[in-house]
C-alpha cells in the first residue's frame, strides 16, 4: 500500500514539474525581444584608406669611393576612399596623393612623385545579381607643384599646378564582382586637358596647340580598380586606365597604370613599392626630337611609417 502511494505522488510530482517548465518556456519565449531586420532604405557607407611615409638620409666625408656629401628624400602617399549604398544605387569615391622630394648637394633639392587623384562613380543596378551598374563617371588628376625637365640645361618647366590637368566625364556599364575588384567599360567619353600656366601653354605641350588652355577628345574609356591581400602581411591596390580618342588615332591607346604595394614590417612600420606607367600620345617631352611620344616609367621604394586610416560602416 505504501507503494502505491509513494508512485503515485512521484507521477503528481512529476508532472507538475512538466508543467513549470512548459510554463516557464512560454514566459522565455513571449518575453524575449524580437531582433529587428535591417532597414536597407537608409544610406550605408564605408570609408578607410593608407598613409604612408618613408624617410632616407645619407651622408659622407672624405669618403674615397665618392658620392654626394649629403642627400635626403623622403615620399609619402595617402589613399582614402568612401563608398555609399542606397537601395539600387552606388556612390564610389576614391583619392590619392603622392608627394615626394629629394635633395643631394650635387642636384640640389627637386621633387621625384607628385599627384592628385580623384575618382567618383555613381551608378545605379540594372541586374538582379547586384553587379552591374549604368554609371557615370567623374576623374580629375593634376599635381601640386613646378615640374622640370633636368634632362636639358638649363632645366625646363615641363608641368605646373593644373597644367595639365586632365577631366574625365564618361558613361557607361560598372561591373563589380566584389568590394576588391571593379570594371568600368565605356563608348561615350569626353576627356579634356587643361592647360592653366601661360608660359606652358606658349610651348604647345601635350597636345595643345601653342596659346591654347584647353584640349577636348571625345572617345572610349576602361578602367580596372583592384586590391586585395597577396599574402598575410603583402597588400596589392593597382589600378589602370585606357583611352582610345576616335577622332585622331583612336589605335594609339593611352595607359595610365599604378600598382602600390605595402609589406607590413609591425603593426606601425612597413615597406612599400610603388610602380606606375604612363603613355600618352600627346606627350612628346621626351621622344626623339619631341616628335614621338614614349613610355614614361616610374618606380620608388621605401621603408618607414605605414598607418591604416580607421574603417567605418554605418547604415
């Protein structure tokens, strides 16, 4: 008799404590606060970028092999970019600046990089895939001082502030297979090469006529933007330009080529390379006799200070 009385208060106790947690799993389930999807009708935007700066000193006395007394070059590079999103639509903007100078006490001081980059492209979805885009396109590029041509003497004035300085205005399809690669392919462009110093202008330089300020071409455009990381501590950024002008040799394609790469020493300090190329067939500088144009070729390499610009994503 005990028995039973002790198994059927083990099947009350039982169940009862069934019910509490039956009861106690409702509690859970309607108190708990219910996550909010995502409002992609705001704008989201992202921005970062590099800088970099590298830093080289030598000097000598009485030194029997020879060289310069003292020299002294130094080369920084700034790389910022922020994108935007909203809905079907894309913002991309990018800048890059390059500055360098050196100076040796048999040269004096001149400088050995300058540039001033900006890109922009707005484009809107036109696929389902979410990777290409009808864009439009926006590019400037100049420099911030005085260039010379030291291969004559006396040097020559071969570049200034805005001369040139080349626009780009252009329309066509954006295709971007992710955030590190992008192809911008386009029929309608119209570039113009600005011309504000007046002595330049007096030269006839880079496909000017002589007094004239300004040089529109009308033609096909490409650009390809790329970066990704090579390696753990190698990072690649490259990009390249291809203007072809339809109405005078459009088979004489202009390239505009960067690649910078970064190899991270420490968490402050890295090496860097940069290699750039230029051909322009209205840049006859330093051609035989001025008369054709040629390969302009550009490479420096340093170490020193390396230092991701912050990430930010907001939405």
């Amino acid at each position: 008799m005990k028995q039973i009385f002790f198994l059927f208060f083990f099947f009350i106790g039982v169940h009862v404590s069934a019910q509490d947690l039956v009861v106690n799993k409702l509690r859970t389930e309607t108190a708990r606060i219910i996550k909010k999807e995502v409002d992609t009708s705001h704008w989201q935007w992202k921005s970062g970028g590099l800088f970099s700066f590298t830093l080289s000193q030598g000097s000598l006395s009485n030194w029997a092999s020879g060289g310069d007394n003292f020299s002294l070059a130094a080369n920084s590079y700034l790389n910022y970019f922020f994108y935007y999103k909203h809905g079907r639509q894309s913002w991309d903007n990018n800048v890059d600046l390059n500055l360098g100078y050196v100076n040796t006490t048999s040269s004096g001081g001149r400088k050995n990089d300058d540039r001033m980059d900006y890109l922009s492209k707005w484009g809107y979805k036109i696929d389902s895939t979410g990777r290409t885009y009808l864009t439009g396109l926006f590019n400037f590029r100049s420099q911030f001082f005085d260039g010379y041509n030291y291969g004559v003497r006396p040097a020559d004035l071969s570049s200034s502030f805005l001369s040139p300085a080349y626009i780009v205005t252009s329309l066509g399809l954006d295709f971007k297979h992710s955030d590190r690669f992008s192809l911008f392919l386009s029929p309608f462009t119209s570039r113009w090469t600005i011309m504000a110093n007046n002595s330049l202008s007096q030269k006839g330089f880079y496909g000017l006529t002589k007094g004239a300020h300004s040089l529109n071409e009308f033609g096909a455009f490409a650009t390809i933007n790329f970066f990704t990381k090579i390696g753990q501590n190698i990072g690649y950024k490259g990009r390249l330009d291809l203007f072809s002008n339809y109405a005078l040799d459009p088979q004489n394609v202009d390239v505009f080529m960067t690649n910078q790469f970064s190899f991270k020493i420490n968490k402050n300090f890295s090496a860097t390379y940069g290699l750039d190329f230029i051909y322009d067939d209205n840049v006859r500088l330093f051609g035989d006799a001025h008369n054709a144009p040629g390969l302009q070729l550009k490479s420096l390499i340093g170490i020193g200070f390396l230092k991701p610009l912050n990430l930010h994503k907001r939405m």
